[in-house]
C-alpha cells in the first residue's frame, strides 16, 4: 500500500471538516445543479487560486483555467477545444451574467513569450497555445520599446487580458448577450505578491483598483 500522501490527507481533512460544515449547500447544488455567477478564466499557475481571491464557495464560479489565461477566437471546426467549449456551455446552458478573465502578475506564459523554445515532439502543443500571446507581446514591445524586463512583462500581462476580451466577442452567443445587456466581460490582473486585483477600465483605457 503507497504511503498516504499530502492530497490525500487534506482530502480527508475536508470529509471531517469542510464537507460537514458545508453539507447541506453541497446536498443543495447536487439537487438544484449548478447556478454560478460568473464564467471565471483563469491562467493554470497553481499559486492563482479563483475562489480563495474572490472568496466565493463551491457553485459560485463556473471555472476553466489554462496556461496563459487565453480565449481562442471562434473558430468552428471538427477539432477539439475545450475552452470554447466552456466559453458556450456558460453562455448558452449556466446563462450566467459575467465573464472575467483573469491574468496575474509573474505569469510563466507571457514570460515565455520573450524565450527562445525550440519546437518538439513534446513541446508542440505548448507552443502552439502561445501564439495566443503573440499580439500582446507585439503590443508591449512597441510601446514600451526601452522598458525593463519586469515592467515590459507586466505591461504584456494586462495587454494580453484585453486581447482575450476581444477574442471572447467573436462567440456568437458571447457578443448577442453583450449587445443585449444581458452580459458584462470583465479584465483583472491579479498581483501575486500583494493580493490585489486590478480590473481594466475600458472607458478610461487603463487598469484600476477592484473596489476602490
């Protein structure tokens, strides 16, 4: 028998404790089914955590988290594609009302964006998400030609989420609810070091304090 292991010692922590606690919101969602508030996009790094920094619980946040925090443009085919197929599911089945996407800062993805890969058998797909980064990267070069490295990567980061909100417009569902009213796309960047989370003002054009 393997050894018992952190994930499954702080699984049964949870059947002890949280489970208990929060039984009877659990038995709720199983018998009602889901009604989140939001589609949460969020990047993959494990140190981005969407219902600790919102502080929402289970059937709150309907969620899809990759590397980068990148929405493909609409681009129907025979292939897969699974955050499209979230993107549709909470749109047009859960209806929710708002969509976030949400970047962070000392992402490895848009780091990556300024590093030579060399393309393998191994690495293929990887390198193919990341031209999803391409306009962003673009983007921040040009305006920020003499930036240091930190300040050129942080500027991509932002960049990049309003890139993704525009890629989120090209969904036929996405953009019919948006004119309608019926549904708002919000950007954040969430600062890992701090805890704070920025959210993009697109009247002004520029990022400011969640709930300042």
């Amino acid at each position: 028998m393997n050894k018992i292991t952190i994930l499954e010692k702080g699984h049964e922590a949870f059947k002890r404790v949280k489970f208990k606690e929060n039984e009877t919101r659990f038995k709720k969602l199983v018998s009602e089914g889901q009604n989140p508030k939001a589609l949460f996009i969020g990047c993959s790094d494990s140190r981005v955590m969407p219902n600790m920094i919102t502080n929402t619980g289970a059937g709150d946040l309907f969620i899809v988290r990759n590397i980068g925090n990148f929405v493909p443009a609409f681009h129907p085919d025979s292939d897969f594609h699974a955050t499209a197929a979230a993107i549709e599911y909470a749109v047009s089945v859960l209806e929710v009302n708002d969509i976030i996407v949400c970047g962070h800062s000392h992402c490895g993805a848009i780091s990556a964006l300024y590093k030579p890969l060399v393309p393998t058998e191994e690495n293929i797909h990887t390198i193919k998400w990341l031209e999803l980064g391409s306009m962003a990267k673009r983007v921040a070069k040009t305006a920020l030609p003499q930036a240091e490295k930190s300040e050129l990567l942080d500027y991509t980061e932002k960049v990049s989420v309003i890139f993704q909100l525009e890629n989120l417009l090209t969904y036929p569902a996405v953009k019919r609810r948006v004119d309608a009213g019926d549904l708002f796309l919000h950007g954040w960047h969430y600062d890992l070091a701090t805890g704070e989370i920025l959210y993009y003002d697109d009247e002004e054009m520029v990022f400011r304090t969640l709930g300042a």
